[in-house]
C-alpha cells in the first residue's frame, strides 16, 4: 500500500537524484536532522558549490564554514563536524557502522546516506517514521532500538529496487499524512488496518 502511494505522492528534492553520490546525499541528511526539509532545499545546491567534497571543506576555516551553514542554524557544531571529519577522511566510509561513528553523525543519517544514495536495505527510523510505525502496528512495535530496527528491517520490501522508494515513501507518509497533531486519518489508506485510528473510534 505504501510503495502504491508513493507512486504519485513522494516529495521532489534534489538529494535524492539517483545519480547523486554518497557524499552529496549525506550532506543533505546531515543537515536534515533539525531542519526542515524546504530550508536545506534552499541552500544545498549552494553548499555543494562551495564544498563539492570532502576535500573542500578541509580546505576551509571552521569560520568559512559557520557562515555557509548560518541559514540551517546549529552552524557552530555542525561546522565543528563537518571540519573534524574532513580532516580524517578523504571519502566517506560505505558501512552504516563507521559512519554512526562520525561526529553527529547517528543511525538516521548512515542509513539514510547508504540507502537513499546506494540502495542499501537498511531501516531509516527518524521521529516521524517511528511515529508512523508507532501508530500503525501499536502494542507490536517494541520499545527498545535494536528491536525496533530489526521490526523495521523484517518489513523491508523483498526486491532491493524497492527499498530505497519504500524508505523515501515512509518518510513522506509521516510528512504529509500522519502529522503528529493532526494526522489526517479520512485520507490515510492505513487507516484500515491502523491502531491508531481504531484506538479512536475510527475517527
């Protein structure tokens, strides 16, 4: 039902080209953790300009980078990052792993990076998406981390091609139509077979 709906329903940004590369989409989920997406939509093409790749940003003050970032907010802390791991690496690590061991960098934004950029069959699990999850499957979703990401992983799709369009329709779902103030259950196609809205009367 989910990937049915993301065929006219997914949100366009230009991240999430399959021709970008590992780098360039986790520029964006790096900057996607506390921001709303339409701000970093306003301002990634110009950050990549500037800083095409790791080498880049090396090449650059903390100072340099504080101002580019000014606008996403958070620039002091996220420049401190973005310098510590240029100067460690000349490209990013390909495992999920020894990403999450970047600086804030966590779960979200490996997986996310490796699955949206390389099609990797991870979980992506933000707020929203736990949210969604929360919601739909009830007393089923478990409480703790790890066996959250495995009940995520076990309703991946099967074909790898669809995993990616999964993920980004997830994130949608809980962006468009599972608000968390004001879901808008009428319009769901979950709302069939959602806990939430039974818990609800149906309403």
């Amino acid at each position: 039902d989910l990937l049915s709906w993301s065929e006219t329903n997914l949100r366009t940004f230009p991240w999430r080209d399959r021709e970008r590369s590992i780098y360039e989409v986790f520029v964006a989920e790096f900057f996607l953790t506390q921001t709303p997406a339409e701000n970093v939509d306003r301002n990634y093409e110009a950050f990549l300009r500037e800083y095409p790749g790791l080498g880049a940003i090396d090449d650059a003050s903390v100072g340099e980078l504080e101002r580019r970032i000014e606008p996403l907010g958070f620039q002091r802390i996220r420049a401190e990052a973005l310098d510590s791991i240029a100067s460690d690496y000349e490209e990013l690590p390909r495992r999920s792993a020894d990403l999450q061991d970047l600086p804030r960098v966590g779960p979200y934004v490996a997986n996310a990076t490796l699955c949206i950029a390389d099609e990797r069959p991870l979980a992506i699990l933000d707020r929203n998406v736990n949210r969604v999850y929360e919601r739909v499957f009830g007393s089923q979703y478990p409480d703790g981390r790890p066996e959250r990401v495995e009940f995520a992983e076990s309703l991946l799709p099967e074909a790898s091609d669809e995993v990616r369009r999964y993920n980004l329709a997830l994130l949608d779902f809980g962006a468009s139509l599972c608000h968390k103030r004001d879901p808008r259950c009428n319009q769901c196609f979950a709302s069939q077979y959602c806990s939430y809205f039974r818990s609800n009367g149906g309403s």
